[in-house]
C-alpha cells in the first residue's frame, strides 16, 4: 500500500505490451476520478511506479499530461497533488453540463423511439433495485448508464463529444453528493423517461435542467457546512 492512501489492488500492474506511456496515463486518471487518490493527495513518482510495476518515466510523463489537463498540479520544489477543486470551478464546469444535458433531454423527447423508450425504464427498474439493496456504487453506476443512453437518443454526435469531455469531470467534483441524492436521483430519472416517452420537449428539458441543478445546490449546501 502506497503512503499517499491507495488501496491496495486499487489498480493493477500494468503489462508490457502496447503504448504504456497511454496505459499508464489512464490507470493515474482512473485512480483519480475514484478517488482512490483523494484531491490534494500529495503524488510521489517513485511509489506510483511501483505501484504499476513500470519506471518512473512513463509515470512522469503521465502526470505531465494530467497536469494540463488540470487534474493534477505541480508544485515547484514541492511535486505534484490531485488537484483540489474550488466550489467555482466545479459550479462552471455542472452549468455547462446543464445545458448540454438539457439539450439531449429535448432532442431525445423529440426522437426517442419505443425500444430507446424501453431501455430508459429497463434502467431506471435497475438502479431503483439497486437503490433499495443500499447499492449505491451500483445506483451510481447505472445512473451513468442512464445520462449516457440520452445522449445516444438524442442523435447528435457533437453534442455528445462535448459532454464527454466534462461528464468525467462533473462527476468527480460531485461524487459525495451524489450519493447523498442516489435515491432521489431515480425518482427523477423515472419522471425524465416519462417525458421522453410521451415526446414531451419542453417537460423533458426543464426536468433535466432541474435534475443537475439539485445536484449543485446539494454540493453548495455541503459545502457551506463544511466551511461552517
């Protein structure tokens, strides 16, 4: 186990084959969007080499890479730490995903056929099961499942880029919040289907728009307390 706090067997050595510099990249951005590396989590290359089972280059290289793309900060005379995200940062990042959401919620209403129709309620069935097990990995996992088959219906290939590019960011920042709001999530879930089943636009975008700005206001509300 590594002094920085990973669990051990949080991500598994790494095999030769095939582009390890890439590899190793995703195995550091993966331990960090699980939080099995908490933000601020100071990151020494030595022990996260070892813990991949590769050198020390390919980790540098990699938390290079990370550090451009902001989730990992490098400290002069310091090294480098997951990086801690402010509040306003993270609030920025949910208002761009509202928008982009709400966007495919209409045009999923608008094009939605009866078996899109179907895998929504075959989901939300799922994650409502899981939520009742106390299952809350598997009610998150499925709610990702979930906001990724509306980006499917919705048909739009750019959009669905965009969102990508910050759905794994929003879902970092706001992973304690949103187990606390699992099981409403579902509820919420069920009354979006329902607006794309009945190709209700306007019903289905304002849900969504509701839908991921609950989850801000419960990460502002924790966050005041924390403070507090």
């Amino acid at each position: 186990m590594l002094p920085t706090g990973l669990p051990l067997g949080a991500a598994p050595r790494l095999d030769r084959p095939g582009p390890l510099r890439e590899r190793v990249y995703e195995a550091l951005l993966e331990l960090i969007t699980t939080r099995a590396l908490q933000p601020g989590r100071h990151l020494v290359e030595s022990e996260l080499a070892g813990h991949l089972g590769v050198s020390r280059q390919p980790v540098r290289e990699a938390l290079q890479r990370l550090n451009t793309e902001g989730w990992v900060d490098l400290r002069p005379a310091q090294g480098a730490f997951v990086h801690e995200p402010t509040q306003e940062e993270a609030g920025q990042l949910l208002t761009v995903r509202t928008l982009l959401e709400a966007e495919a919620a209409r045009l999923a209403a608008a094009h939605a056929d009866e078996a899109g129709v179907e895998a929504l309620r075959s989901l939300c069935a799922r994650g409502e099961q899981a939520v009742a097990e106390d299952d809350a990995d598997a009610a998150l996992g499925l709610s990702a499942h979930f906001h990724a088959k509306i980006m499917e219906l919705a048909g739009n290939a750019v959009l669905a880029g965009l969102a990508a590019q910050v759905d794994c960011r929003v879902r970092w920042y706001y992973s304690p919040v949103a187990r606390q709001r699992v099981g409403q999530s579902w509820v919420e879930h069920r009354e979006l289907t329902d607006a794309i089943a009945g190709h209700d636009q306007q019903r289905a975008t304002r849900l969504m728009r509701e839908h991921t700005e609950h989850t801000e206001h419960t990460g502002a509300s924790r966050h005041e307390r924390a403070q507090s």
